[in-house]
C-alpha cells in the first residue's frame, strides 16, 4: 500500500500550517494544536488498519492447516517397539494442547501492542 502525501487530502493546508511565521502567541498555538491533531488521527487511522491487517492475517493463517486432534489419529495398526513406546495419539494430544496454549499467548501479545498509549 501506497503511503499518500496528508498535504494532499487536505488540498493546499500547506499555505496555513506554516506558524514559523506567525508572531501572535494564540494563532501559533491554534496551528500547533491543529498540526497535532492531525499527525495523531493519521497515526490512529494507521494503526487502526495495522491491527485489521493483523487480525485478518492472523484469521487466514488459523485455517491454514489444523492439526489432526487425538480422535482422529488412527491406532488401529500401530507397530512399535516390541515392549511398548509412547502412544501417537498420547503425543498428538499433548502437542494440540501446546500448540493452543501457544496461540492464546500470541494472540494476547498482538492485542496487548495494539492497545495503550506511546508515551
């Protein structure tokens, strides 16, 4: 995505942004302010696209391939070792439940860089 000149939404603001100019102290301050108030939206709006982004990357990765649960793994004819080893469904569980707990914990760093202040 194209990064757009905020100069060029606004038309010619240019002409009125300029407080280097300006001597009265009040009209300088109005300026500032109005500066500010515009660099803070656009970063809000930034952000704001940043976190859908995410969000729907996030949504799109989730279905991309689902690892089979327990039930699914078929023990009918497992071979092992002849004095027994570790069941495939046993590891398959264990593997859904931290592969679960991973994403909680991504999910909840991704919301918790979103949210807050940058002071």
């Amino acid at each position: 995505m194209a990064q757009v000149d905020t100069s060029a939404q606004h038309g010619s603001s240019d002409d009125g942004d300029d407080w280097s100019a300006v001597q009265d102290p009040n009209t300088r301050r109005k300026i500032q302010n109005r500066l500010a108030q515009r660099k803070f939206r656009e970063k809000a709006r930034l952000q704001r696209e940043e976190a859908e982004r995410a969000a729907v990357n996030q949504y799109r990765a989730s279905g991309a391939y689902v690892a089979p649960t327990p039930d699914e793994v078929d023990t009918g004819s497992e071979t092992g070792l002849p004095w027994g080893s570790l069941s495939f469904r046993q590891a398959v569980a264990a593997g859904t439940v931290k592969e679960q707990s991973s994403r909680e914990t991504s999910i909840y760093a991704a919301a918790s860089r979103t949210g807050g202040s940058s002071r």
